[in-house]
C-alpha cells in the first residue's frame, strides 16, 4: 500500500481533522450564549476541532486571538467582531498567512473585501425597520408627540449602528415620533437598567416608548420601569431585539411589547462553510439569516417552539 512517512495514506487522511479556530465577543447576551452554544455543539457533530477563544467584549483580546489562530496554523478563522472598525492589519496577516476568514453575526468595516470569504447573519438595518414599522403601526391613530428612549447595543458595533439607522429611517416619516434620549447600554441587563434608570430621572412620565436593541438591555430596563413605579407595556411601549426566551417571559407577563427575531442559531451554517471552504468551494459572499417579529398576542402559542 501507498505510505507516507510510515504511516499508510488513507489513515493518514482519516487523522487530519478539520481545525477552525472562533474568536467569540464574549458572554454579553442570552443571545450570545445561545449562539456559542451553538457554534461549540455544530462543530462536535461536524467532527471539526474548534479552538474557541471569550474576547471579554474586547476589541484588543479578539486580535490576540486571531493572531494566536495564525501562529497555530488553524485552517480556517471565523469571528463575530464587537466593533465594526480597526481590523484591517489583522486580517491582512491572516491573508499573507493563507488562512480564510468566515465572518459571522457581525460585519467588519475595511475596505479590501478580499480580506474575509464570507459574512453570515443577520440584516440588522431590517431588524431596525422591522422595529420602526411596529412602533408606526401601533401608533397611528395618536395625534401628540411620540416620546421615545433609545436603549443602543455596543457604540461602534454593526447591530448598534444599524439598529439604530433602520429604525431612524422609518419613525422619521412621521415627525411626532421624537427621540428624545438615545445612550448605550452595551447590549447588558445591568447597563440596560441603569441607563433606563437615568432617562426614568431626566425624563420622568414624558417617555412613551423605549425601544432597545436588545432583549437582555429591555429587561434590565423593566426592572427600572417597575422600581419607578410605572407599568412596563402599558405606560411606556417597549420594542426590543433578538427573541429570546426571557423576551417571551416578558411577553407572556404583560411587560414586553414586541421582540424582533435575531436568530444566534449560525453553528451548523458555520460549520457547513468550514466544509465547503475546505472541499474548494467558493461560497456566496452575504448569507442572510431569516427572521420574523413577535408581539406579545403571540408569545403564549410561539413559546414552545422557541430554541434559543
Ligand atoms: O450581534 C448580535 C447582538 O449581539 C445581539 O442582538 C445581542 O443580544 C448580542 O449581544
């Protein structure tokens, strides 16, 4: 038979595992635990050897990351970036070191496209619309100012940025809906509540709606609704993002109006793009994760079939 070293071929091809190294953002979000969940569990049942790697929410950790990946010499690189900019030389030396780059969930800012293979996730301009376009239908038969707070994800990341533009866009055809405090929250429970606690201060029983760009920052806010003695989804609207279980609890009790779906569920497409990436296939530059929205008439009946 043939041998290469002495060891016989086929068994040798056997042995080489597929070696992916992820660079994750952090543990953040319910959303973000579900989704590495999903990436470790995709690439056990995909037989691919997965080097994960918990950036802590930092830009700084996640380039150490990566350039630790092209040290190993994994086969293929895939991240979520926390922010959008700054990853330029980065991913130019994973490029001169022939190591492809998947992006997943979130998008990177640079101008050589050629720096990454593909970006698969969400449309977080749309999920913004789909938030807008609740908050204008919902709203239309009401004459005076629409008084809105705006609980933002990240400064400088993809879904914060986009969030907020795709919302913008559809609320300014109506000039009643006004935006009258918009700060950060960092996609956190415990930022969403204190942020929500000082726009509860400034702004008092003037605010009509809260929109958050996240599920885990509206949660934390309805603690502070609550503290401050109003009614969550009654005195104050709240839109959030992403659909996750404790979203639907919130629904379910009365305290959420709307959620709109942000699926975290990439591993198994992740993982078949590691595959196909190997095999020599060329894979379409965007995939897009399909989405829906949910308000709170639906919660009950859409629970159980929740998996994140
Ligand atoms: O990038 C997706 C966003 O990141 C989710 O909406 C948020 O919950 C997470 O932390």
């Amino acid at each position: 038979a043939t041998m290469a070293a002495g060891v016989p071929l086929a068994a040798f091809a056997q042995k080489k595992k597929i070696v992916l190294g992820f660079s994750q953002i952090g543990a953040e979000s319910e959303w973000r635990t579900a989704n590495t969940e999903s990436i470790k569990s995709a690439a056990k049942e995909a037989g691919i050897e997965l080097k994960f790697s918990d950036a802590q929410q930092k830009q700084e950790n996640q380039i150490k990351a990566i350039r630790s990946f092209i040290a190993q010499r994994v086969d293929v690189i895939a991240f979520s970036p926390v922010v959008e900019s700054g990853w330029e030389t980065v991913l130019r030396e994973a490029k001169a070191a022939g190591i492809p780059v998947i992006l997943t969930d979130r998008a990177v800012n640079v101008k050589d496209d050629s720096l990454w293979v593909t970006f698969m996730g969400s449309d977080f301009l749309e999920e913004g619309r789909k938030a807008g376009r609740w908050l204008v239908e919902k709203m239309k038969d009401v004459k005076g100012d629409v008084n809105i707070v705006e609980l933002q994800g990240t400064v400088g990341s993809a879904p914060a940025i986009d969030r907020k533009r795709g919302f913008e866009e559809i609320i300014k055809t109506d000039p009643k809906f006004k935006i009258i405090r918009s700060q950060t929250g960092d996609f956190t429970r415990a930022k969403g509540k204190e942020v929500m606690e000082a726009f509860l201060k400034a702004e008092g029983r003037k605010i009509n709606v809260l929109y958050a760009h996240n599920d885990d920052m509206a949660i934390g806010a309805i603690q502070a609704i609550e503290e401050a003695g109003l009614k969550p989804a009654q005195d104050i609207i709240i839109i959030s993002i992403d659909a996750v279980k404790g979203a639907f609890e919130a629904m379910m009790a009365g305290k959420l109006n709307v959620t709109v779906e942000c699926s975290p569920l990439l591993g198994p497409q992740l993982m078949q793009a590691v595959k196909d990436l190997m095999a020599g296939k060329t894979l379409p530059k965007r995939i897009v994760t399909e989405e829906g929205i949910f308000p709170m008439e639906v919660a009950a009946k859409e629970f159980p079939n929740r998996k994140y």
